[in-house]
C-alpha cells in the first residue's frame, strides 16, 4: 500500500506542479497479449510455460506538460488465458497502476509516440477444481515491480477525439508480455 501511495503522491505532485499549462485527456484502451515461456506468480513444472493469451484494458487519466509531452497515471488489468490441468483450472490475472510519461514526435493528425510505464502489478491466480497431486492448490498474490516501455501512432478525429493504436513490452519479474493495445482518448 506505502508503494500505491508514493505513485500517487509522484503523479499529482507533476501533474499539478504546471496546473496552467495544458490540457487534460482520459483514454480508454482495449488489449490483446502475447505471454507464452512466462512463468505466473509459480514456477511449478506443470503450469511452466502453459499461459500463452489474454485480453485486458485500461484507463488513462494524461496531463500535457507541453504539446509534445504528456504525463499519466494509468490503471488496468488483463485476464491471461485459463489453464486447466486435469480437473482444476489456473486463471491468471494482472492488474497494473503505472505512470507513465509520453512523447509525441510529430503534431497533426497522425502523431507517434512513444512511452514507458513505471509502477506496480499485482498478480493473482484463481484456482478453481480439483488440483492433481503435487500442484500448488494455493497460491499467495504478488505485487511486483513492473516496466512498461511502449510506441505507437495517434490519429486526430476531431479537436476533442483521437483513436490510438501501439504495442507495448511490459517487464515484470518472471512474466514479461507483449501486448497490442487499441483505443481512443478524449481531451477535457
């Protein structure tokens, strides 16, 4: 909880130390990725390498510092695809709090970007069934530190709508993925 907080005292501290010089913008984006050779909160011989897939989304709350670079706190989750071995069923989840600054190479309507995430994941893993012999039954949550380095590209709808679309590596401890991510932000 101290790690949740300090983020949250970082972000508000930036966003507010320039209060007068941009705009503020929420994105909501949706996710698809790729995590297959990772390991999930267990290296347990049965379950290595078994979680390949998932979706997620998340939310933005981005403040630009200038028109070029932007500032966020991002909050999301992903559902990794359910394992089942024999009559139990693994399901993985990542929820995830970064924050994030970002950089516009271009103005106009079409603007790459690139970014990177700084923050925290907090992992936990459903189990439901019943677990064959030797398999973890229980296992505790984590929260890990997580790196999200990120590029892609932003089209201008209007003065208030753009649509964006990028990939994304996050780093975490033992389960790194990539993940495609699409959306569309709105300026305030």
């Amino acid at each position: 909880m101290k790690k949740i907080t300090i983020l949250f005292a970082l972000l508000f501290t930036v966003t507010f130390a320039f209060a007068q010089q941009g705009s503020i913008e929420v994105t909501a984006n949706g996710q698809f990725q790729f995590t297959k050779g990772k390991d999930f909160i267990t290296d347990y011989a049965g379950l290595h390498e078994k979680f390949e897939t998932g979706f997620g989304a998340n939310i933005e709350f981005a403040y630009y510092l200038q028109d070029n670079l932007s500032v966020g706190l991002e909050g999301g989750f992903n559902i990794v695809e359910t394992f089942e071995m024999e009559q139990a069923e693994y399901k993985p989840k990542v929820f995830s709090l970064l924050v994030k600054p970002r950089f516009y190479f271009m103005d106009g309507s079409i603007r790459p970007f690139v970014d990177a995430g700084v923050g925290l994941a907090f992992m936990k893993m459903d189990i439901e069934g019943t677990v064959p012999t030797g398999a973890p039954a229980d296992l505790d949550n984590e929260t890990k530190f997580q790196f999200a380095p990120a590029a892609g590209v932003r089209f201008g709808l209007s003065e208030k709508f753009d649509i964006n679309a990028g990939l994304r590596y996050n780093i975490i401890k033992d389960f790194n993925y990539l993940q495609a991510f699409a959306g569309i932000s709105f300026k305030l």
